[in-house]
C-alpha cells in the first residue's frame, strides 16, 4: 500500500473515500491529536473529510489546517500530521502520508502498522470517546515566521512559479518579507493544475523560464503539488540540474556530512562526504536523525534543513537559495563545481511486473559486470561514471540514471542501463 511517499493512487482506482476513512482511523488510533492537511487538488477536500471522520472515529481529535503546503502541516504538529497529498503526481492522483512529531514521515513498523488495520477495519471508538475537531487558520504565518527567522534576508528579485499548488501563495510573502522583489506565474490555488503539471522538472517550466528572462530576474524558483519540493532556474532562464543544486546547499550550510538517495551525482562527494540510502524523503530523513549531517536532499528537488526540520520544505529552501545568490549569482556558483553529466529516464512498466523486471535486471546486471549496489535497485560503476536501475515507488514505472564526466559518456552509458532495461523488459 505505501510507496517510497506515502499511499498513492488514481483517484476513483486506487485511491477512494472509503480508503481515506480507513486510512484516517488507522492513523488516528495512534494519535492523540492528528494535524490534517491537503493540498490543492480537487479531490482533496472529500477525502479530507473523510481521514478526519475516520480520525475522529478512532478516537483521535483533530486539527484540520486545510489547503497548506506538506511543511506547513508537519511543522505545525505536536503530535501526528496526515497530509492528502499526490506531491508532484498529476492532477488525477491523491494520497495520504502521515508524520512524525519530529519532522520524520512513518518508519516501515508504522507504515506496517497503518497497513494491517486498514485491512482489518477495526478502529471505531465508543459514542463517549469519538475525538474532537478543531480549525486552525494560522499555519501559513506559524510555518512564514520560522522561514523569516531561519534565514533572515536577501534582496534579489526572483520568480516564484507555484503551479497551483499549496506553496503558490506563501513562498512569494515569505521572499517579499526577506526583502526580494518577486513575480508570480501561476500562484492561484488550481486543484487541476491547468497552467503545467505539478512536478516540477524541465519540460514542465516554459513559464518560469520565460518570465525569469522577461523581468530580467536573478533566478527563478517552481513547487511541486504540495510545496515539499522547489526547483531553480538561473538568470538566463536554465534549468538547473538537481544534485549541483545539492551540492550548492551543502555548501551554503557548511555540512561536511551529506545524505542522499543512490541516485545522486558524485558532484556532491567533491563538496562534501556523502551517505546514500534508498530513495525516498523518508530515508534521507531517516539517516539523518540516525547518524547526523548538516544537510539531505534528493536530485527531485527534495531539500532537508536538519537544523530547522527533517522534513523537506520547499519554502524554507527557495528563501536559503535567494539568500545563497544574494551573496554571489547562482550561475556563477554553479560554474565553480565540477563538471558532471546526469541523463535521466522513465520507462513505463506496469506496478505487477516490476518485481519480475527488476529480478531479471539483477540477474543481466550480475552476469555483465559482476558486481553492482542494492541498496536500491541495481546501481553499477563503470568506466567514467555509473548507472542506476530502478523501479519508481510512486508511479508506474522503472527509471533509469545515468553520469558520466563528459556528456559524451554520460549518453554512452545511458544507453547501456537503457539497453539493460529494456532485454529485461523483452
């Protein structure tokens, strides 16, 4: 039932009211007060309705902050936080993913936990013992003060694309407050996600890019569905690749410690010493409560302050880059770290056969070369670079990451993992 992000699912599929409702009692069985959040989606408010009436049901009372970023939810709990969000999925999807008092989304025990009593059914409190429900309206401001005290200042004029999502109204106040001049594109509430889909990758920022060369902007910032992700464009209006945007952040905060997920580019080992776990926000955040380190990320523009929260905010990290690039421009920042070359790919594969794909990468990747990483998937070092195979724990999907130290060889070996994929899918 959970992925690498919580629960998630075509809505009206995989994703019901019914699941919401037993979803929530699950959850609220263990909570003496559960923050309830969503994001923008228009399926969002009926399924919220429905994790606080099972919440409610299980005995549990209830804070429902309605539309908010993830961050904004999680930092607001004292106790537990369940948030109705698809992230970055497209406008059919939904979900649900619960949190820790600490920042941490739920451990594999709790997620097991959540699993076994959504099958069972059995969660209804006693008339007497039904839990109370409240409505806080001030979370946005709570989650904006923190922001403004962590980071300060800076004074650049930026553009802030929210996508429609629950980030597009409180990063563009948090900037204004910091000092920077800041344009909007696209940060009215759209639960349809009408203007682009909300992951926000390359393809999906002709707006932004535009915008930021049109106002003559010194960068540009993009969300996702629920603001736990941002992505950068430079002064020019390129994109800027995920893991040197890492390895920016690690040395903005001065971490000598980095964790990241095995798809990482080694650009971040030559600022930094690096930890890799599995993919997935909740094992950076995992790892870093464990062990330490100053600072995690994912290359999906997931960012992790530790000092401040273990959850990814997307908030607190467009304000940490306009401060980064009010003190030396963020392209030039970028052309001081090493040349790496990251390809990236997804290839479609049914959620039923990817463990029969996977079994058979493993066993071509073993017969080929040898050796090979299965922290997560199959990852495999190469002559001047490394490829990683591995199935998507949030869509239909296998993705495919490749590096390599001139774009020639991160293409040759792209190709390579792709041709392994692929005699693995025939």
């Amino acid at each position: 039932m959970f992925g690498t992000s919580g629960v998630r699912g075509v809505v009206g599929e995989d994703v019901t009211v019914e699941l919401a409702l037993r979803i929530g009692a699950a959850v609220g069985e263990d909570a003496g007060t559960l923050t309830v959040g969503r994001d923008t989606r228009r399926t969002g408010k009926a399924l919220e309705d429905a994790v606080v009436s099972g919440a409610l049901s299980a005995g549990a009372d209830v804070e429902r902050v309605g539309i908010a970023p993830t961050p904004s939810v999680v930092r607001r709990a004292d106790d537990t936080a369940l948030v109705v969000t698809a992230s970055h999925n497209p406008p059919e999807y939904n979900g649900f993913k619960p949190w820790n008092s600490d920042g941490t989304a739920y451990d594999e025990e709790q997620r097991a936990a959540v699993k076994e009593r959504v099958r069972s059914g059995e969660a209804t409190a006693d008339a007497a013992d039904f839990g109370e429900e409240r409505v806080v309206d001030d979370v946005l401001r709570q989650h904006a003060d923190a922001v403004v005290d962590a980071v300060g200042s800076a004074d650049i004029r930026v553009v802030v694309d929210g996508g429609g999502g629950a980030g597009s109204r409180i990063t563009p106040r948090v900037l204004r407050r910091l000092g920077c001049d800041v344009v909007t594109v696209n940060c009215e509430y759209d639960g349809g996600f009408s203007a682009r889909l909300p992951e926000p990758t390359e393809e999906h920022l002709g707006d932004l890019k535009e915008a930021v060369v049109a106002y003559d902007a010194d960068l540009g910032v993009a969300h996702d569905g629920d603001a736990d992700r941002i992505a950068a464009v430079d002064a020019s209006g390129k994109y800027v690749e995920p893991d040197r945007l890492m390895a920016l952040f690690a040395l903005w905060e001065n971490a000598d410690s980095v964790v990241a997920p095995v798809n990482t580019s080694t650009v971040v080992d030559e600022v930094a010493d690096v930890r890799r776990t599995a993919v997935g926000d909740v094992n950076v955040a995992a790892e870093l409560k464990r062990g330490g380190g100053g600072f995690g990320g994912e290359p999906s523009n997931n960012w992790i302050f530790p000092d401040e929260t273990l959850t990814p905010d997307g908030v607190l990290a467009a304000a940490k880059l306009c401060a980064l690039a009010t003190e030396e421009a963020l392209e030039d920042r970028l052309g001081e770290l090493p040349p790496r070359f990251v390809r990236r790919g997804n290839f479609e594969v049914s959620d039923d056969r990817k463990p029969e794909v996977m079994s058979e990468v493993e066993e071509r990747a073993e017969e080929e070369y040898g050796d090979y990483t299965a922290v997560d998937g199959v990852r495999v070092e190469v002559d001047g670079g490394w490829f990683l195979v591995r199935a998507s724990g949030t869509e239909p999907k296998i993705r495919v990451t490749a590096e390599g130290e001139t774009a020639e060889r991160g293409d040759e070996i792209y190709d390579e993992a792709a041709a392994l994929l692929q005699e693995a899918l025939g």
